[in-house]
C-alpha cells in the first residue's frame, strides 16, 4: 500500500508558516488539508471531484425482527435516492457533490447469519471487487455510506466477531428498535458470533461470515483508494465495519480515512477509538446514507479554502513574527 508523503505534508506546512494567522490557529483545519496532501501525494490538494458513493444491500437476518422497517425500505430508498428526495441528496447538492448509489443484488438478501455464512467466499471476494470499481472516473476525495435494513445487526457482529466482549456492547437501537427488537437484535449478534466462532482469527472470513454485500463492497473502495491515493471520509456506525476489517488485517490499512462523524448509535464511539479515529463533526445523526460523510466535506472544503486563499504575511504587507 502506498504511505504517506511527507514531502507533500512539508510543503503544507511551509506555506501554512507563511500565512496570515498564528502559528496553528486553524487547528484542525490544518491538519485535515495535511492529510489531504498526505494522501493525494500532492503539495497542493484539491478537491475538485468527490463523491459520495453509497452501498445497498439486503440480510437474511433482517427476517429475524432485529429492524424497525421491513426490509423493503431498501428498494424504495434506492428509489428515493434516484429522485433526489434523500437527505443525503440535499447534503450533497449543498456542496456540489457528485452522488453514486451501487446496488447489491437486493433481491437476493445474504443468508441468515445466526444459521449460516452471509456470503460463501466467491461472493464475498467477488463483491469485494465489485467495490474496488467505485473510484473510477477520477475522483479526489471518496465518501463511503450505505443502505440496507439490518445492516447495524450484521455490523454489530463484525464488531463483536473482531474486538469480543458482550453482544450488547456492540449493539444499538439502529433504525430505532423498541426494547423487545433490541433484545432480538442482541440474541442475532450472540448467536451469529457463536456459530462462526471457528472462523473469526482471519478477518476476511469475519467479513464473509458474518458481514453483508456493502460491507464487502465498502471495504474493497476503501483499499482501492489507498492504492490510487484518494483520502478517504467513512460515515458512521456501518461504514467503519469495513474499516475495522481493513485494520483488523494490517494495522496502517486504513491511514488515509478520516471519521466524517461520531453517530448516535452508541457503540460508534468505541468503534473510532479502536479505529484511532477523531471525528470531525458530532451532529447526533443515526441516518447512515452518507450523511455525515457527506457534511464533512463542507469542513474539508472550508480547510482548503482558507490554504489556497489566504494571503501570506509578504502578500498583504503584514508584520510577522517578532
């Protein structure tokens, strides 16, 4: 994979020295138009062709009664983005952000995973490529979201499958589950993980056994990134399961992403300290579809902005440092 460029980061931090503001004023602001030149390899970032890109799929395990909607809010949520009536439509419209929705075989939902894999290991592999085709067209900057009812069970269970502890520590309310779905939702999780115990040294096969067609397909987008360096922001609570495999699997896998925010399904906050990562905006947001990716990008913009605009101290005849 390649690494960072630090002589992209040195160059950054040369002009940001010569700006006009105290020395680290801008905070992370600073540091996100670093990563950006970290991770393009270029001493000048940009950001001229994100996108957001969103992942649908359907679970086996959604049968169980672990989601407050059946899982045909799918379809017409794909239907819903395809007319430009979502959320993240408008977040995205806001920003002039260019908006792609991969969908992943709906009709044929994984397997139950409390009874059997979600996917035997051509169709994990197959649609882990599948994903790696999301950055075609030359884009600069990738934003990873999803749909899919049941997707925060099977995401739970990558978690539980990964880093052990309860079933419920992983577990929230998702779409928002009453009490008795919540119990449903941590008796899959708990079985899931039980069954597939044999499995779950080898990351792959956590995302095989017990994760769903976007997970495979989000993970894929996140390591075909790296390799073409486009920086990478994650959405919440479902989108860093794929991450949390990419690390899981080689502990620097996942360097070039950034947390686009910390969800209000309550375990994303333990998810991001195990990913080691920050998130730029804590909204209370539990939507998933990108949104808060999707938000971050008005932060990584408005961090650009101010480093390829801003005057230094010999172009507006400033007095700098004493």
């Amino acid at each position: 994979m390649p690494a960072a460029s630090e002589a992209a980061v040195t160059a950054v931090r040369e002009r940001q020295a010569r700006l006009t503001k105290p020395e680290g004023s801008l905070g992370r602001l600073e540091e996100i138009v670093a990563f950006l030149a970290a991770w393009q390899d270029k001493p000048q970032p940009q950001m001229e062709r994100p996108l957001v890109a969103i992942f649908a799929a359907n679970h086996g395990v959604a049968a169980r009664g672990v989601s407050a909607y059946p899982p045909s809010v799918t379809r017409a949520m794909m239907e819903n983005f395809g007319n430009g009536g979502a959320a993240v439509n408008q977040i995205c419209a806001s920003f002039g952000t260019g908006l792609k929705i991969f969908e992943l075989a709906l009709d044929l939902p994984t397997e139950d995973i409390t009874q059997k894999p979600a996917m035997d290991e051509a169709a994990a592999a197959a649609t882990f490529a599948f994903g790696m085709e999301a950055i075609a067209g030359g884009i600069d900057l990738l934003c990873l979201g999803e749909m899919g009812i049941g997707n925060t069970t099977v995401a739970a269970a990558v978690y539980h499958g990964l880093y052990g502890g309860k079933p419920e520590d992983w577990v929230g309310q998702g779409t928002g589950v009453d009490a008795e779905g919540l119990r449903r939702k941590i008796d899959a999780v708990g079985t899931a993980v039980a069954l597939h115990k044999d499995n779950l040294t080898d990351p792959l096969q956590v995302m095989r056994c017990l994760g769903g067609r976007e997970i495979a397909a989000m993970a894929g987008a996140i390591l075909a990134a790296r390799i073409e360096h486009i920086p990478v922001i994650l959405d919440g609570y479902v989108a860093c399961a794929s991450a949390a495999i990419l690390q899981a699997l080689h502990p620097g896998a996942i360097d070039h992403c950034l947390a686009g925010h910390v969800s209000a399904e309550k375990p994303h906050a333990n998810v991001l300290a195990r990913l080691g990562k920050a998130p730029l905006l804590d909204l209370g947001l539990r939507l998933g579809e990108g949104s808060g990716a999707a938000l971050a990008i008005g932060i990584v913009k408005a961090a650009l902005a101010c480093h390829d605009g801003m005057a230094t101290f010999d172009e507006a005849k400033v007095p700098g440092q004493v």
